[in-house]
C-alpha cells in the first residue's frame, strides 16, 4: 500500500527547510525550529494539520514584519519543489491576508515552484473584485504555473479545498478568465480550464452545455477541453452532452452478458468482468459505454461511482464484447467498506444490466 501523503512532510524536507531559511536569516534557530515541528502532537495530524503546522512554526522562528517575512520565503521558495512546497502559499493565506499587494506577488511567485490554488481562496473570498482583475492578469502571465493559478484557484469546487460559494451561484464573473485560457498552448492549463469548467456544470449544467456548443469545432485545443469539461454530464447520462458528441440516447441495445470472476472479495482484492453488449437497431451507432460500482460508504449506505470504459462505433447486430479489471484498494480518495456491492454496466447513459457481488 502506498505510503500516506502525509509521510512527504519527512524530516529530511524539513531540516533541508531549516538550513536554507538559516542560510537566507542567520538569526534562525534551526534546532528549535525542528523541534517545534516534531512536537508531541506531529504524529497525530493528518496532512494539511501538518502543513499548516509548519507554517506556524515558520512564523515563530521568523519573529520579523509579515513583508520581511516573505523577502525571506522568496529566496527559500525557489529552492522547494512539488506538493510540499505549498507550505509557502500557506503562510500567505495565514499571515498575508491584510497585505494585499505583497501576498499577490509572493502568490505568484510561489506558485511556479508549487501551487498557490489553496491559498489564493481566502483572497478571492475577502477581495472578490480586486483578485478577479488579477486572475485576468495571471490568465495572461507568461508563466504556464501562473496561467494555472488563473483557472484553477477560480474552481468553485476544488477538491480538498474551501468551497467558492459565490461562484457556485453564479460562475459567469470567472468566464472571462477561462476564455483567456482555452487556446493555452499548455495541456496543463487547458485541463485545469476543463476541470474548472466541469465544477461549474454542477451546478450549471445548461450554462457549460452552452459554452461547450460554442467551443466545440474551433480548434484542437477547445475541442479537448470541451470533452473534458463535460465528462461529469457525460456520465450522468445528460442527453444533450450525450447528443452533442454524437451520441444517441435512444439507441436500442441491451447487454447479454454480465459476469464477475468472483463474487466475494476482500477490501484490496480486484476482480475481472466481462460484459457483452447487442445493437439492436437497424443502423450503427457509437456507444458509450461505462460501469458503475455502487459502494458501501460507512453509513451503510450505497453510492454509485461511474468509470468510463469506452466509445465505440458497433455495427447492426454486432456484438461488442469487453473485459475489464477493477481493483478495490484503499486510496486517498476512497475507503471500502464491506458489504453487498453492485457492479452496473451503462450504455448511451442508461443502466442495462447489474450484477452483485460481496466485499468483506
């Protein structure tokens, strides 16, 4: 099993950290600082306490002015890369957020070395209009990170992060942001333009369906990021996402073949599937074709989780036959839970066949 996310924050990261803030502030105390870090409460914070954590023991050991503060960072920042880099945006969103105009700089400056996408919320929250002429600005930026900052720290809905309620209401003051951004000549912010656009079809579904209709034929880029941004309606078997990348709703087809290699399994076993599908009409059809498991939450409850599978082009009475394997491992993102499953194969949005099986 793959080592916690927390487990980054190790104390090789972190004496690394003590050196270079002492090499940029000689008055630093790098063997109090470290202590502080490893206190008696470390082992139990899970992954952001622990960043945070940091951050306050960062501000304890740097007892200067918040600008000075970052003078310091910003020499130190460069030298951190990747995930537990953002322990520098964090302290901004601690201890900027009544400095405005040095936070935003230091938050694009941080972000080509990790990502601002956390911290820049609190800003957008308390300073709607002002950081929205700066997400404009950074959708123009020169910098591929900073581009995605622009679209990505504007999500309504980011995961693991501070819901934007104001834009889950009404999204349309960030539009002119991502149309900036949907000719990016970087895959990295044209799918996170697409990710923000699928946060908005949440709630919006009519609003992302327009701008998809709009998009979709342009060019390359806008093409991709149409299909991206719409794969949350896709999988909910909305019709008109459905219709608009060619895909009819109403095709007749029905699966003859539903089977599972086992039928009880333990919590990170995986079982194999096979599943056969039957066009019925007289004419081809692309069909899309996805599974559902519905999952036993910790409330005993089942919640349905769609899985892509395929488009395919299937011919008149052809029968489309598919073989997949799924893995019910833990992961960051979902914990199993034992009980009665359900293994569900959809077709063109509708659910044609269901086959059970147990997790212990």
């Amino acid at each position: 099993m793959a080592e916690p996310l927390k487990k980054l924050f190790s104390s090789a990261l972190i004496d690394s950290l003590a050196i270079m803030i002492e090499k940029f502030y000689s008055p630093f105390n790098s063997k109090g600082f470290i202590e502080d870090v490893f206190n008696n409460t470390w082992d139990e914070k899970e992954l952001k306490q622990r960043m945070r954590h940091i951050t306050d023991c960062i501000n304890k050991h740097i007892p200067l002015p918040y600008q000075q503060q970052i003078e310091i960072l910003s020499k130190v920042a460069p030298q951190f890369k990747g995930f537990t880099a953002m322990i520098f945006p964090d302290f901004i969103e601690v201890y900027g957020l009544d400095n405005l105009t040095t936070s935003i700089k230091a938050l694009e400056l941080f972000t080509q070395y990790s990502s601002s996408e956390f911290a820049v919320r609190s800003f957008i929250i308390k300073y709607p209009k002002e950081m929205l002429k700066q997400h404009i600005k950074w959708a123009q930026h020169q910098n591929d990170h900073v581009r995605r900052l622009a679209s990505e720290g504007i999500r309504p809905r980011l995961p693991w992060a501070m819901a934007l309620t104001a834009f889950k209401k009404d999204p349309t003051p960030i539009l002119p942001v991502l149309e900036l951004l949907k000719n990016d000549v970087s895959e990295y912010v044209r799918k996170s333009t697409a990710n923000c656009l699928n946060d908005i079809s949440k709630d919006h579904p009519d609003l992302v369906l327009q701008i998809a209709n709009d998009w979709k034929g342009k060019t390359k880029e806008t093409d991709w990021i149409v299909k991206h941004a719409s794969r949350g309606l896709l999988k909910q078997g909305n019709v008109n996402a459905l219709r608009l990348f060619g895909i009819n709703d109403m095709v007749n087809a029905k699966v003859t073949q539903l089977k599972v290699s086992e039928s009880i399994l333990k919590i990170g076993d995986e079982f194999t599937y096979e599943t056969t599908i039957l066009l019925l009409d007289n004419t081809a059809h692309q069909i899309r074709v996805e599974y559902i498991i519905y999952f036993i939450k910790s409330t005993g409850k089942q919640t349905p989780k769609v899985f892509q599978i395929g488009t395919y082009t299937v011919n008149p009475e052809q029968q489309l036959r598919l073989k997949r394997t799924h893995k019910f491992a833990d992961l960051t993102t979902r914990k199993h839970y034992a009980g009665e499953h359900i293994l569900a194969i959809v077709v063109n949005g509708k659910e044609l066949a269901r086959q059970t099986f147990m997790l212990q």
